[in-house]
C-alpha cells in the first residue's frame, strides 16, 4: 500500500450550500472495504484474498493489465458479482461509473438525467445547484435534449460521469472513467474530483494513465488476481 | 435542464417507456407492415365457402357454420395482435435491460420499474386489441364487439407476457424473436386455425396452447350470441399466470447478481 501526501490540491468547491458529503464525522471509518475477496469461475481463479479500502477524502486508484480483474473486484465490491469468499461493505450512497456502455439510447440527455435525478441511492437527493454546475463545468448542455445514441463516444463518457456524480455521493467508484476525453476535459475531471474530495468524498477509480499515478493517495496493483501496494 | 426530485419516478419511467416504443421505427413499420401482409394473405387466399368450426363452450362444444375466411381473419388477427404485442414486450424488457439494472442500483425499485414498465405494456395491449377489434368489425359483423376486444385483450396480455419472459431470459435479441414469432405462428396462426389444419379440433393438445381459450371466446363472442364462461375463465388464468411468471421474471432479473463477467450491457 503507498501513501501519497496531499497529491488532489483540496480546492474550495465553488458551490453554496455544500454540506461535506460524507457528514459522518468519521474521517478515518473507510467508505468501502473489502477483505479477503476471491472469485473463481470454474477452475480460473479470478480474485484471490484481496485486500482494499477507501476512506473519505481519499483517492485511491486501482491498476493492472487488461482482464485482470479490476472491474470484476469492483463489482464484487458493489454487489454486483457475488464473490466465492471474503467480506465486503460499502456505503450504499455510492456514485458509480462502469466500463461498458449502459446508458439508454433512445433517451435524451435530458430525460436520462431527469430519472436518474429522481432516485434517491441510499437516501441522497440531488442538489440542483450542484446539477447545473456539473452540466455547465461538463459543456453539457448543448446535449441535453439529443438522443444518447447520437453522443460522440467523449460526451457519452461525460454524460455516464455525470451519472455517477450526480447525488454528490461520499463514496465514488470510476471504472476507466476518462476513456474518450480530451485534455481540457481529462483536467475538469480532475477539477470536480477535488471538489468532491474536498467535500469529504472517498474515491475509488481504475485507471491505465501513467499521469494519473501522481494524483492517487494509495496504489493498489492486480495482478494474477493478488492486489499489490 | 431537468428539474431533479419533481416528478414521480414511476411516472418518469411509464411516460420514457412509452418514448421507448414510439421511437423505435422498426416496431412502427411492423405496426403496419405485419397486419396488412397477414389480413392481405387472408383476404387473397381463403374462400368464401362454408366449414363448420367447433367453439369450445365448457361442458359443451357448439359447431358453427362460417365462411374460410371468417375463420382465417380471426385466427390471423389473434396471431398478428398476439406477436405485436410479444415483440412490444420484448422491447420493453429486453432491451437495455442493463440500464434498468442500473437504475436499481442507483435507487429505482424493481417493483415500481415492473409496475410502470407494465402499465406502459398494458396501454399498448388495449391499443392493439381496440385496433384489431375495430379492423375486425370492418370486414365481418361481430355480435358482442366488447366481448371480443375481450378476447383480444386476453391474448395480447397473455403474448405479451410471453414476450416480456422471453426477453427477461434470453441474453441476445435475435433469439428472443425467433421464440415469440414460432410461438404466435405455431399456435395462433397454424395449430388453433381449421382452415390450414383441420385435425387440430380433434386434438387435445390445441387445448393447452396460449391461443386456445381467448381464441374460443373471441369466436363465441363474435359469431354467437352466448356468453362463453369458460374460455373467459381459461383464458383469465392463463393471463394472470404469464403475468405472474413475468413480475416473478422481471424482479429477479432486476435483484439478481449479473451474469458470468458481471457486465452491464449484456
């Protein structure tokens, strides 16, 4: 495991009315923890005794090859996959961003962001305020009203980031999440990243950029199904 | 820019299914193309001499004597309107079914999504039955028209139900509408129909089909005066129990873990 000092400049959010996401009071209590975690399909051992956790304001970023596993163990973690053994609890206000392409297609920006604003993921309302700004820091507004099957592949990313962001939620977990942006736009996400984690937010994000190693807290490597510091 | 937390959730997801189908121009080019290809067929084809067909009255079985193409036009209409409505339904819970999943996720009730998914499928139904009902009424007289929109109600409930499971179930798309086109030709179109099978009266298996029962009363209702009890009985306990199998269906597709690979979009 690698501590990093300091490495997301702890920006002032901008934004009125902002309650620290995570409001528990309890810096130190991790967001998200796993232990233990093993996945076998059939005979191939996928997880073998992994060992995480995020915190608040912490990012910590999750490496390894291509079919590692590292989507997998995310899935583990949120509950999707059911994981042959180990322990796992996490926040249920969770933002998520996956991999693969799941968004509706035939929805408009608009109506997507309209439903997704009207659930409520562990009890966490979203915050107009908080809406509009991301939409305007994202460019997105010129989009809301197309079909989400004639996004280019960067805007649909940003349009599954803003999904993901949308609650505001103390615990983020980004599956490859800049796939498809430009640098203007890979730089504001990492602007609303530090206005999340100043906010208390812990996040956890997959990610094969050897500049983005500079901006984790902690490391962790899988490979062949063991995670490493 | 979308106001969040102002509108129900269900009634999001009920108004944004019936978009879904609206904007899928291949569902509205069938719309059109699958009635007026099989009623034209119907139309060409079967003669206008007489056959006696046996309507299924419960304890009872009642002959009635109508022209080929009275028959051929009902089974046709039952078979058309069985398979809009299957393949509505397979659109409605199969595709992007891993967006849903991940509504559920992110808060969305399975009970609510199935609930408003339903209503959105029950209004398409209604519309299906009234359309085939009316074009019906335009080519013959129909004794009891509600009765038979009825009966038409029934069997698009019932293959929409059957649709709707086969989409659940089935990963890929192509498959799925294989099943509900063999299912809807197989028994509506071919086994129930005497003009193009006429052992099939004799048998006991065209009983046990999802046709049989609103077939029987939509032919009662439309050629007899008598009230039919007992296709009206089947052809209930058929709907509510394909729609019972696709609630059970839907929630566990929804609850359940993901499949093999664990991915969203499968």
């Amino acid at each position: 495991m690698t501590d990093r000092p300091d490495p997301i400049p702890r920006v002032a959010a901008g934004l009125t009315g902002g309650e620290p996401a995570t409001g528990s009071g309890e810096p130190d209590r991790p967001l998200c923890s796993g232990i233990g975690i093993e996945l076998s399909y059939g005979k191939h051992r996928v997880l073998d005794g992994c060992d995480l956790s995020v915190s608040p304001r912490q990012v910590v970023g999750l490496t390894g090859e291509n079919g590692s596993g590292k989507s997998t163990l995310i899935k583990c973690l949120l509950g999707f996959v059911r994981p042959t053994a180990g322990k796992v609890r996490c926040d249920p206000r969770v933002g998520y961003c996956p991999q693969e392409n799941y968004l509706h297609r035939s929805y408009a920006v608009a109506e997507h962001l309209e439903l997704i604003g009207s659930l409520q993921p562990g009890g966490n309302q979203v915050d107009a305020a908080w809406l509009s700004h991301c939409v305007a820091t994202l460019k997105l507004k010129p989009y809301l009203p197309y079909a989400i099957r004639k996004l280019s592949g960067g805007t649909y990313q940003k349009v599954k980031l803003l999904t993901a962001i949308v609650h505001r939620p103390p615990l983020l977990v980004l599956d490859e999440p800049t796939d498809g942006f430009d640098w203007t736009m890979y730089l504001v996400f990492w602007d609303l990243m530090a206005e999340l984690v100043g906010r208390g937010t812990g996040v956890l994000m997959i990610s094969h950029l050897l500049h983005d190693r500079d901006r984790f807290d902690r490391i962790y490597d899988l490979c062949d199904g063991r995670l490493r510091a | 820019m979308p106001e969040p937390g102002r509108r129900h959730t269900g009634w999001l997801v009920f108004r944004l299914s019936a978009f879904e189908l609206w904007r899928n121009p291949l569902g509205l080019v069938l719309l059109v193309v699958i009635p007026a290809v099989f009623i034209g067929m119907i139309l060409w084809t079967a003669s206008q001499n007489s056959i006696p067909l046996k309507v299924f009255f419960g304890e009872e079985t009642v002959q009635v004597l109508l022209t080929q193409r009275q028959i051929g036009l009902v089974f046709v209409s039952a078979a058309v309107s069985g398979f809009l409505a299957a393949y509505y339904a397979l659109i409605l819970f199969h595709n992007d079914s891993g967006y849903f999943r991940f509504c559920v996720f992110m808060g969305l009730s399975p009970t609510l999504f199935t609930a408003a998914r339903f209503a959105a499928f029950l209004g398409v139904t209604a519309l299906l039955a009234a359309v085939t009902t009316v074009g019906l009424s335009r080519v013959t007289p129909l004794e009891q028209p509600f009765t038979v929109f009825a009966g038409f109600l029934l069997i698009t409930v019932i293959y929409g139900a059957y649709g709707g499971i086969v989409g659940v179930l089935s990963r890929s798309f192509m498959p799925a509408l294989l099943l509900i086109v063999l299912l809807a030709d197989l028994d509506a179109a071919w086994l129930q129909n005497p003009v193009y099978y006429s052992a099939a009266q004799e048998s006991e298996v065209i009983h046990w089909l999802p046709a049989f029962y609103p077939c029987q009363m939509v032919f009662s209702a439309a050629f007899t005066a008598r009230s039919n009890g007992a296709a009206l009985g089947g052809a209930f306990v058929w709907a509510v129990a394909a729609v019972a199998l696709l609630i059970v269906a839907v929630q566990w597709r929804m609850r359940g873990p993901l499949s093999a690979g664990g991915r969203f979009d499968q």
